[in-house]
C-alpha cells in the first residue's frame, strides 16, 4: 500500500506534535506535588508519576512510529512521482 503525499504530511504533522506536547506535559507532571510522596524530586514517585511516565513513554513512541512512516510514505511517493515524471518524460518508440 503507498499512502498519498497528504496522508504522509498528515502522519508526519502527528509524530511532530507527540514530540512536541508530550515531553513538556511530563516536565509538568514531574513537578506536581502529586507526582510525590515529599519534595519534588527527593522523595518516591507515586502512582500518578509512574502512570504518567508510560502514558507520556507510549505516546512518544506511537508517535515516532507514526511519524517515520510518514516519512517513509513521503519518501515512497515522492519516488513514485518522479518515476512517472521520467517514464512521461520519454518519446514514444517509432512503430514501423
């Protein structure tokens, strides 16, 4: 299957935004007084730290996952594109 070049923006547009909300939602929960039992960053996590962690770790690489085939179905149709370019691009065979 080749996804088209607006599908692969899409996909690309995704893996962009995971990377750039979810490591600033984390920097948000890790300074939440929920995230511990005592100082922020001395005491032990809790449960909201943890559950958050692989929430933040799991969106993250869903959307690197995304992203890359995004780029790679960009890639595919640019390929495809430029192949078709070249194969119009040749003059037709003298039939005798």
């Amino acid at each position: 299957m080749i996804l088209s070049r607006g599908w692969s923006l899409f996909l690309v547009a995704v893996g962009v935004f995971n990377w750039a909300i979810w490591p600033r939602f984390s920097l948000a929960i890790w300074d939440d007084a929920r995230a511990w039992t005592g100082r922020v960053g001395h005491s032990s996590p809790t449960s909201f730290l943890l559950v958050h962690a692989v929430l933040v770790i799991t969106a993250v690489v869903v959307g690197t996952i995304v992203g890359v085939l995004g780029v790679r179905g960009f890639l595919v149709d640019r390929r495809v594109r430029t192949a078709r370019s070249v194969v119009a691009a040749q003059p037709e065979p003298s039939r005798r």
